[in-house]
C-alpha cells in the first residue's frame, strides 16, 4: 500500500538566486521583449526592452540581480495594480523587506530536492462491483447496432417502392379515365375550322360569275348610298 505523505501548502512566493547562491523572494515578474521597428528607408531596429522588474515578497521591488529599482520610469510601465504599489513604494521609502531575503535555504544544484508529490491512498479510491467490459461485449453491442441500422435502411428502401408504387398506379387511373371521356376541343380550334369553312364558301361565290357580277354589284349600290348619306349630312 502506498503511503500517504504531507502535502506543504504554497507559501505564496517563489525563489530566485540572481548570484546563483543567495536567493530572494518574490510574488510577481514583469518582463518585457524589445518592440519591432520599421524605419523611414525599409530597415528594421528593434528598441531596448525594459529591465525585468521583481515584485517582493513583504513589499519592495528589485532588478533581475536583486538590487532595488532606483529609476522611477522602470516602473511606470508596470500593468495596472502591480505599477501603482511600485510608485506608493518608490516615492516613500524605497526600500526591500527584510523578510524578502530570510529564511531562504541556500542553493545546491547537486543535492536539489524534488517536489514532494501527494498520494492518494487506495482505500480512498471510489469502489465499484461492476465487472470489466470484454471485446466480446463491445463486439456484440457494434454488431446489434450494425444489425440495427441495416434493417432500418431496409424499411426505408421498401417504403420509397411503396410510395413509387401508389404514384405510378394512380397515373395509370388518370391515363384510363382520359381515354374513356376525352376532353372537348379547344374553342380556337372549333374558331379557326368555322373560318376556314367561311373561307371556302366565299371562294366558291367568287369562282361563279353570276354570284360574282351579285356581289361586285351589292358591293357598288352599298358605296353609292353611303356618299349620298354624306353628302347629305
């Protein structure tokens, strides 16, 4: 059975050694890389990037080597809350905390411990009476699902026949009915056959002379009275 051991709670800080020896304390880092620059002619600078900027543990603020900040504009470009404690810390006394620097166990790179990890007991671990699931079973479900999904694409293959079925059988019924009662002719065909008839008639009355000499004559009497009612309006 694996032992449980001692979790240590974070203190709140974490340690830097900027000599390599002595360490130091710190809650925050503000770092910042160099700011790309195109210039007039195409060619690009690059800016001096800020110092690394370390907020301490019990108040205080120290460069990348652990001495305090003692330029004012290194730390007005800190973000939000962290550059208003600097500068309430920069115009007052301006000094580190002293607990910053205690306490802190001397760096050896050769014997360094690794992090204690927390363990959990196996009579802790959540119990359970179900029995593992085999291939067998999986194989079962997947095919159960297979067989499920093939006769449902058979229902619906035989119900679009069906349906194609019903339509074919009732234009076959339309199909019969028009057979039996044709529909009546459209009134422009029944026009242009009366027309047509008309169209003989006259050709006939004007391949005779007498019905010919009738007409031109009927025609001649017809001009005549309409002048004379002319005039005589």
């Amino acid at each position: 059975m694996v032992q449980a051991q001692a979790v240590r709670a974070f203190p709140g800080y974490g340690i830097v050694y900027p000599d390599g020896k002595t360490g130091i304390k710190i809650v925050r880092t503000f770092t910042q890389g160099p700011s790309k620059m195109v210039n007039a002619d195409g060619s690009i600078a690059y800016s001096t990037p800020p110092p690394t900027i370390y907020e301490l543990f019990g108040g205080g603020f120290a460069y990348a080597d652990g001495s305090p900040v003692k330029i004012r504009e290194h730390l007005e470009g800190l973000p939000g809350k962290m550059r208003d404690r600097a500068l309430v810390w920069f115009d007052g006394h301006g000094k580190i905390a002293t607990i910053a620097k205690e306490d802190i166990p001397p760096l050896d790179l050769e014997n360094k411990e690794r992090p204690e990890p927390a363990f959990i007991l196996s009579n802790e671990l959540p119990s359970t009476t179900e029995s593992p699931i085999t291939k067998e079973e999986i194989q079962q479900d997947l095919d159960k699902v297979s067989q499920k999904e093939l006769w449902g694409n058979i229902a619906s293959i035989a119900q679009s026949i069906s349906s194609l079925a019903n339509v074919v059988k009732e234009q076959g019924k339309q199909i019969a009915e028009l057979k039996k009662h044709p529909k009546a002719p459209r009134r422009m065909a029944l026009s242009e056959a009366k027309h047509g008839k008309q169209s003989e008639t006259m050709k006939a009355k004007w391949a005779d002379p007498v019905k010919r000499k009738a007409m031109l004559d009927a025609r001649a009497k017809k001009v005549k009275d309409g002048k004379n009612i002319t005039q005589a309006g």
